[in-house]
C-alpha cells in the first residue's frame, strides 16, 4: 500500500470539464458517420446532397485521441479508488457500473440482429477488463512501494519518448490491421487492433499519472509545448485538402503522426484545462455526473433522430449534422438526468 503523498482524492472540477467536452464530442463524432466518411453506420441518408466533405479530417483527428484520452482519464482514478475501497469492493463496483451498461446492448444486440455484440459499449468492456488486470498487478506488487516519486514528472522527452514507442508498436499492428477493422480478441473482446497500443498505453498512463502525480505538476513551459504541438498538427490534417502533397504525406505518416498528436493533444488538453477550466458550477456539475450516462444513451438517440429526420431537408449536410449533433446532446443529457432519478440508476449511470 501507498505510503506517501497522492493526489487527493478531492473532485477534479478540469477532468470533470474536460469529460463533458469529450462526452460532447463523441456524440457528434457519431452523428456526423452518416454524413461522412466515418466508417460503417446503420443509417444513410436519402439525400445525396448531405455528405459533407471536411469531416473527413473531424473523424481522424478525433480517433487519434479522444478515446486514448478517455482512457487516460478513466485510469486516472483507479488508483485512488482501489486504495481506498478495497480489491473486493473496487471490484464489484466496477462490475455493476461496467457490467450492466454493456448487459442491456448486449441483450438489445441478440434481440434485434440477432447477433451478440457489444457495439459502442467497447470502450466499457476494454476498460472493465484493463482495470481487473490492474487488480492483478496490484495485489501481486502491493509489498512494493507505489508511492509518488518527484524525479519522474512528465516532461518533453518522455512524451516524445513515449510517442516513438507507440508509432512503431502501432507501425507493425497495422501492417495487418488496418484503421475501422474490428474483431474479437480471446473470443470475447471486441476491438479495433489499429488503435489497440494506443488504448493499452494511455490505460497504463492513467496510473501512472495519479502514482506520479502527472496532472498535477504538469509545468507550463511543457503544457504550452504541448498545446501548441497538437494545435498545429491538428491544423495542418485540415490543411490537407488544399495542400495535396502536404495530406499525402501526412497520411503515409500516420502511424506516428496520431501517435504525437495523441499524446501531445491530451496532455496539453489537461494542462489547459487545469489551468483554464479548474472550476464548478452548479449546471457544470450537472452535466458532469450525466456525462458517463450520455456515453450509454447516445448511439441510440442519434439514430432515432437521424430516421426521424430523413428526407428533411435542411439545405445541406453540414445543417444536418450540427442538429443531429445538437439535438442528440440535449436530450441524451435530458434522458440519463431521467433514467438517473429512478433508485439505484446511479450506482449504473
């Protein structure tokens, strides 16, 4: 067991903000599918006119780091949770708030396609099955100390350091699993083995993170660093369009490229909204403890939605999507508020 300083285990009002965002933008990631050239998607629109072209860089600059940063976040509060809970009590609070979520898709999937799928309750069953696996770890090494130790704060060398391990991980999966090309590991893990290093990585910062206090003793000299890396990395992928030969190379690169944009874009994402964002409010608060609900409900909003307004014109793609995209956030907020309120729903949502 721990004995030296952590990271309190006080509410991180920047982590909770930055989940809303992040919440927020998966929700339009999905609804922007049908639009675009964002892979396989049970509907398409019958008019020709709403495919949008620029979300075709919406989607992978958001693959190249959102989920990761999902799982960095997760990750993050382990640790502390399974200090203070206890293996047993850790363990059976994460079946429940895991389990059940993926249960109910799995049941509705077998139910109306007749096929047993998790679907977008993926990133649940990796994380339910990384955080048991930590479980093991933990109670192998608890004789060891997990302390915080200052000499290993998060610096420039060892993002970049951590970003060429990923690219050539990520280079060699790839060159036998391309991007959008699921399956199921062990016969029962769904994943996409193109992002599978990135997941397994960011999972592993996570703990490394709050045993090293990460987040907390980020230096503005390297969050800025950060920041500005992915904001330019990100505006040259929206570049490409313009500047063919720019794109062409970008894209033959990418296996390193969303390596660095992963990992600069959420560290520096977290120094900005530490520094930025690090405050409440009632309504943020709100929207916080509904955040992990929305990840549930959306995918089955959005679709409704998207059927519901089939046919209706609205003068082009990019209208549609941002309405779907609004609309769905709304109610699926509206929705886990709803569902919430019923006893015992937030032990679940």
């Amino acid at each position: 067991m721990p004995t030296t300083a952590l990271p309190s285990v006080t509410r991180c009002h920047y982590l909770d903000n930055l989940k809303v965002l992040l919440t927020v933008l998966v929700v339009f990631h999905h609804a922007g599918q049908a639009y675009g050239d964002g892979g396989a998607w049970p509907y398409s629109p019958s008019l020709s006119h709403e495919y949008v072209g620029w979300l075709g860089n919406f989607f992978p600059v958001n693959a190249a780091f959102f989920m990761g940063l999902f799982f960095l976040i997760s990750a993050y509060f382990i640790p502390g949770s399974l200090d203070r809970s206890g293996t047993k009590q850790f363990v059976r609070k994460r079946a429940i708030r895991l389990g059940v979520p993926m249960l109910v898709v799995l049941i509705l999937s077998l139910s109306v396609t007749g096929k047993a799928e998790f679907a977008h309750t993926w990133f649940l069953e990796h994380l339910l099955f990384y955080s048991l696996a930590y479980v093991c770890i933990y109670e192998a090494c608890r004789k060891y100390e997990w302390g915080l130790k200052r000499d290993r704060r998060l610096n420039l060398l060892r993002v970049l350091l951590l970003a060429a391990g990923l690219s050539a991980v990520t280079y060699y999966v790839r060159l036998e699993n391309p991007i959008d090309h699921w399956k199921m590991l062990g016969g029962f893990l769904s994943s996409e083995p193109a992002h599978l290093p990135q997941y397994v990585l960011m999972f592993a910062l996570g703990i490394v993170a709050y045993r090293n206090d990460w987040f907390g003793s980020l230096s503005p000299s390297v969050g800025k660093v950060l920041l500005a890396v992915a904001g330019l990395m990100v505006l040259l992928v929206y570049l490409r369009p313009v500047y063919p030969f720019l794109g062409n190379n970008i894209w033959k690169n990418w296996w390193w490229y969303e390596a660095l944009l992963c990992l600069s874009l959420s560290f520096g994402l977290i120094y900005l909204y530490r520094v930025r964002f690090n405050r409440t409010s009632p309504f943020r608060r709100w929207l916080a403890d509904q955040a992990y609900g929305v990840y549930f409900f959306h995918l089955f909003v959005i679709i409704g939605l998207q059927y519901a307004f089939d046919g209706f014109d609205m003068g082009s793609g990019t209208v549609k999507f941002l309405f779907i995209g609004i609309c769905a956030t709304v109610m699926s907020f509206a929705l886990v508020y709803l569902a919430r309120s019923i006893p015992g729903m937030k032990r679940v949502l």
